[in-house]
C-alpha cells in the first residue's frame, strides 16, 4: 500500500511538471516513475502488449497506476507535439483502465474512461478492448 501512495506522489510529480509546461522534466520523471513501479527495463515495458503489462504489474492498484502514468506521458508528448507518440500512451492508458476495471472495478474508472474515450477513441483501441468501453 505504501508503494501505492508513493507511486501517487511520484505521478502528481510528472503532472505537476506537465502544468507547468515542462514537458521534458515530465517525461524524465515519467522514467523514473516507471523503474519504481515496475522493477523491467523501459524497452521491455514499452514492447509488451497491454494485457502482459497487466500481468506485469499484478494489482489493479499498479495497473491504475501505469494507466495514470501513461495518461501523464501522452499529455507531455502532446505538449511537445508529438501527438503520434501522445496517442499512443493514451491508447495504453485506456487500455489498462479497462484491464484494472476487469480484475476489480472502481468507481473511478468511469472518469478515467471517459477523459481517455476523449483522447483515444474506442476503434483506436485493440479490438479485445472495444467492446468493454
């Protein structure tokens, strides 16, 4: 649990940096954020699909987490005008709110859901996703 709230510090961090419009800093907290939360090389982390990162990270507290994170990273690739790259960290957000959703709903993951339909609409999602929006 402790991991948890540190992971919270740890993303309001990169979104404090994201506020401020300092993207890169955001996506440098963003790596680091990472290695605390998943103990797996970035390159293996990026490389897996959705459901394996999942199952990377176990809790649906982690999977929530790496949701926010990602939602976090695609806001300061947007920032940077990157919106290739910011979409697909909001794919990947959305697509882990729905694992988490799966394993233990929340009644957070509704607003969640619904920031991401915003930002990465339900066809860009893996097909296995689609109809669980």
């Amino acid at each position: 649990m402790r991991l948890i709230h540190q992971l919270g510090d740890f993303i309001a961090k990169v979104a404090g940096f994201n506020r401020k419009g300092e993207h890169d800093k955001a996506l440098e907290a963003a790596d680091r954020t990472w290695g605390k939360l998943l103990d797996a090389p970035r390159e293996l982390i990026e490389a897996v699909d959705t459901p394996t990162l999942a199952q990377m990270l176990r809790e649906p507290a982690k999977i929530r987490a790496a949701a926010h994170l990602c939602c976090e990273e695609g806001h300061a690739l947007a920032g940077k005008a990157d919106p290739v790259h910011a979409q697909l960290r909001y794919r990947r957000a959305f697509e882990l709110v729905l694992e988490a959703r799966a394993i233990d709903p929340s009644p957070d993951d509704d607003a969640m859901i619904l920031e991401l339909s915003r930002l990465a609409p339900a066809e860009a999602l893996d097909a296995r996703y689609r109809d669980r929006t």
